[in-house]
C-alpha cells in the first residue's frame, strides 16, 4: 500500500525547494532590470510556495514514517514530473517559449541535464 501522505509530504517539500531556488533567477533579472522575468519568476515562485506550503503542512505527521522501494520509484517520478511542470511556467508567461509543451520539454531537459533542445535557434 502507497503511504500517500508521506508521499505527498515529501514531494511537496521537494518543490518547495525548487521554488525557493528561484530568487536566483529573479535577483539577476532585477540586476539587468529583466522585469518580465522578475515577474514570472516570482509569480510562480509564490504561488508554488503558497500550494505547496499548503499540501506540506496538511500533511504533516507526528509519526515517522518509512517508504518501500515502490514508493521511492514513485516518489523519483513524481518529483521529475511536477518540478518540471512547475519550472516551465515562467517561460510561457512571459512568452519566451510560448508552448508550454515547449517549456516543459526545455524544462525537463535543464533539470535532468541531458542538453537536448526542442527550439531550433
């Protein structure tokens, strides 16, 4: 049985993270005064934090708790899945890569350092 608390619990601390590591892109987006950046970092920044702060603390347990290996193959794809679909949205709002199939494949391509590009440039 997949402990979906646990789960959940987990993996929105992942994404929390992530989040949190988006004051980089929005502090050198102010240094070049980039305010289209600065905006869609921070919009999603934000409420990436706001849900996911939300999902960490409803799911909170006094209790320990331990994962089977199904659960951590779970967990693993999970967090590839929705960090990526949470890192894609600043590129679509601010138009840069306007499909957001696009941005999810760039996206994913950052996160999992494979350099294989969707955009012909």
């Amino acid at each position: 049985m997949i402990n979906w608390r646990a789960l959940l619990h987990v993996l929105s601390f992942i994404v929390i993270i992530v989040s949190l590591f988006m004051a980089a892109p929005i502090a050198v987006g102010a240094i070049y005064r980039e305010w289209d950046s600065v905006i869609s970092f921070s919009l999603t920044a934000v409420s990436s934090l706001t849900f996911f702060g939300f999902v960490f603390h409803k799911t909170r347990s006094s209790g320990r708790f331990s994962f089977t290996t199904r659960d951590g193959f779970l967990l693993v794809s999970l967090s590839w899945v929705i960090v990526s679909a949470v890192g894609s949205v600043p590129f679509v709002i601010t138009g840069d890569i306007p499909s957001y199939t696009e941005a999810y494949f760039e996206t994913m391509s950052g996160f999992t350092t494979t350099g294989a590009p969707s955009l012909q440039r």
